[in-house]
C-alpha cells in the first residue's frame, strides 16, 4: 500500500459535515477459511457487481476531502484514499452505505442499524490514544456515511503474522504492550470493543498499533451485563460461546491472550474446520501451550485464557506482570509512555441547562440508548460525578480538536456543505 497515493480527478459532489469514523483495511479471511461455492459464490459475485456500480457513483469531493481510489473492503463499507484540499493531509475514507428499510423488513431494522453506526462514530470520537485508530472527520451525503479515518501505511497486524510467522518474545511483547494500553483506555471509559483480533489491529510507519474497527463496540453502563454475543469465533470468549451473558471488559482480555498466542507462535489456540468442534474447545479452554515459549508469557497466556470469567486476570494485574514488565515500553514518536487522564481531570459540570449544546446531547442519547433527554441533561446538572458528565467533556474536546485540526472556525464549518445534526 503507498504512503503517498495520487488522488483522482475532482468533481463537485454534495454533501453534509456529519456532527458526529474509523479506518478498516482489507479484511483478510482468518483461519480456517470458510469453503464457499455454488450458492455463496454466486451471491459473492453479484455483491462484487454491486460494489463496484457504488464506486461509479462514489463522488470526488466530500467536502475540503478529495477522493482516490479505494484501497480496501470490509463488512461494513468500502475504504478509499483521501487528501485534504488545504492541510494536504491524507487520510482513509470508509464510506458506510444508509441503512435502507426493505419492503419485507421491518423499519426499525433499519433504524437499528443505523444506531449502531452512530454510537461507533460516538464511541470513536470519544477515544484520544496514540494506539487507537483516529477519527478526523464524519461527512454524510443521502445515501452514504464517510469516516475520515487516520491513514496507516503499514497494514494489518494479520497480514504481518501471516508473512513473518511467530514473532521474537521482544517484538512481540512491544505490540502487546500497545494492544493493552489502547484496550486500557477504552475501558477506563467502560468502553469495550467485543472485536479484538490482528485483522482490527492496523500497524503505521512505524510498526507502532493503531486499534481498530469499533463497529461492536458498547459502553458498558453501571456494571450491566452485555447480553448481544458478537466477535470472530476464533477470539470469542467461553461465555460469549455459551451464550451467556458477559463483562465486555473481561471478554476483551480473553480475545488480548489469543492474540499474545498468536503473536508468540504464529498460530492460533483454538482451531478446527468444523465450526461446531471449535465453539466446543473454546467453552472448555483446553489448549496446548507451546513448552519454548519464556515461562512468564506463558503464565500469563494462562491466566488471560480462564474460562471462568470471574478469575480470568484483569488488566491491572496484566500490566504488572512480570512478563510485561520485562522491557519499558516504547516511546511513540519521541513521546514518553501514554498516561491517560484521570475522571477527575475531565469532569467538569455543566453550568446551565442553556450551555447544553444540543447536537453533543444528542450524541449522548446515542450512547444511552432508551435514556429521554430528560435524563441526560438531569444527569449533565448534577452535582454527582456522572459519566455523561465525563463524556460530554470529551465530545466537546473531540469538536475543538477537530477545528483546530483544519484552522475552521465554528461558522465555516456550519455552511454548507456542513456537519449533520442528527
């Protein structure tokens, strides 16, 4: 993949600022492959046939945002090159196609849909971290979401594994160590992502993490269970498996210990073409630990593969143990290791019901899904510590950082084409 790709030819397009994104490379199939034919190839071909009528009609220009050629395809949307007209920064493009209700589906599907790509653009705008995928910029036009994503040149994680084959125990370590402060972050915000596996780990210039693809993601809401099971089969934990209902935060900690044991052998714990004999090893954990591997990595592969969630490690014991602790982590870019803030250095209330900025309320509501307005704004006046208090702060912190980003005051960024409120 090019770091510096030629943009197309422009043309006028047009479209609204979105006020609410997130890079997805290529996705590559993970082991064992699914063997299609018939039928699914058939339907394989007629989706190609579709994608490619969509690029046709894919406009130049979305915004200061001048749109090249597309560099990669996932589940969700298609991913193009973009460069800004006046930074001339580049960025990637991940057009997400409106959920369109069907005549044989409900609306609501529709709607349902849609919401969840909303709280992803939410939950992403709230995540600052040198190890999370970066959100730039959102756009919409009638038909189509475009997620100004931060551009990595380096790949996927997956891609990386599968042409180096295991790791040394010092790299491998160094990605881990980033794996995990960038899961950290997110929980400290009782944020889980629910898909963790190399293909959602993206790898920049500098063969530094970069996390991403929150398309699952939940915010985990006064210690509630989360009840939807979601994630690759390979990465799922036993209680997702089974069924049950499960901590987002634990389970993410169960899929981080598949991939330090991919990282360290170039394979996968749990394996198996028929996909009822894998979920059946998952649920029991029984995997066989390779006896070259140090010791302490294979204490703690152990201890983040416990099937009982209630005993599986827990990420503060993981980032002091011993394993862990055995290189300093390195430094991104010069700058010392990532400290995340505190709640207290962010919380602060708001003054008055008439300083709620209505467009980031209704991010909010996005996030507390089935909560009125009422609630929110209830919960925004408190004199209580409240997370919506929290994440209120750092949506509008996300607002100021993206101005400033592309020297646009408030007004030029409110003409059209400008940012939807919805």
């Amino acid at each position: 993949m090019s770091s510096r790709p030629r943009a197309s030819d422009e043309s006028n397009s047009s479209s609204n600022h979105h006020h609410h994104q997130q890079q997805q490379q290529p996705q590559t199939p993970q082991p064992p492959r699914e063997r299609t034919g018939g039928r699914h190839a058939q339907e394989k071909r007629r989706e190609s046939g579709k994608d490619r009528e969509r690029e046709k009609e894919d406009p130049k220009h979305v915004g200061p945002w001048r749109i090249g050629k597309t560099i990669g395809k996932g589940s969700s949307g298609r991913v193009k090159i973009a460069r800004h007209t006046v930074t001339h920064q580049y960025a990637a493009v991940k057009i997400v196609p409106k959920p369109r209700p069907q005549a044989a589906s409900p609306t609501s599907k529709a709607d349902k849909m849609l919401l969840g790509i909303e709280r992803e653009i939410v939950i992403m705008k709230l995540i600052e971290h040198p190890n999370v995928l970066r959100l730039m910029d959102v756009w919409e036009t009638g038909n189509d979401l475009y997620l100004i994503m931060e551009y990595v040149e380096g790949g996927e994680l997956f891609d990386y594994l599968v042409s180096r084959g295991r790791l040394h125990a010092d790299e491998a370590l160094h990605y881990f160590q980033q794996i995990i402060s960038g899961v950290d972050y997110c929980h400290r915000f009782n944020i889980c992502h629910r898909d963790l596996k190399p293909e959602n780990l993206l790898l920049d210039g500098e063969k530094n993490i970069k996390i991403a693809d929150f398309g699952m993601a939940a915010l985990e809401r006064g210690g509630k269970l989360l009840e939807t099971s979601c994630g690759s089969p390979h990465y799922a934990s036993p209680e997702i498996v089974a069924g049950l209902n499960y901590h987002g935060s634990s389970s993410d900690i169960w899929s981080c210990g598949i991939i330090l044991f991919a990282l360290l052998t170039g394979r996968l714990p749990f394996d198996d073409e028929n996909i009822r004999h894998l979920l059946a090893k998952v649920k029991v954990g029984k995997f066989t630990m390779p006896p070259e591997l140090p010791s302490d990595a294979k204490d703690l592969i152990r201890r983040m593969l416990e099937v009982n969630p209630e005993k599986r490690i827990t990420m503060e014991q993981i980032q002091v143990h011993p394993w862990m602790t055995r290189n300093p982590p390195r430094s991104i870019y010069g700058a010392p290791p990532y400290v995340p803030p505190s709640l207290d250095q962010i919380d602060h209330p708001v003054a008055s019901r008439r300083d709620i900025d209505p467009d980031i309320l209704s991010n909010l509501r996005t996030l507390w899904n089935g909560a009125s307005e009422h609630e929110i704004t209830e919960a925004l006046l408190s004199d209580e510590k409240t997370w919506e208090k929290v994440f209120y702060c750092l949506l509008c912190k996300y607002r100021t950082r993206n101005l400033e980003n592309f020297n646009m005051e408030e007004e030029e960024v409110r003409k059209p084409p400008r940012k939807s409120t919805g």
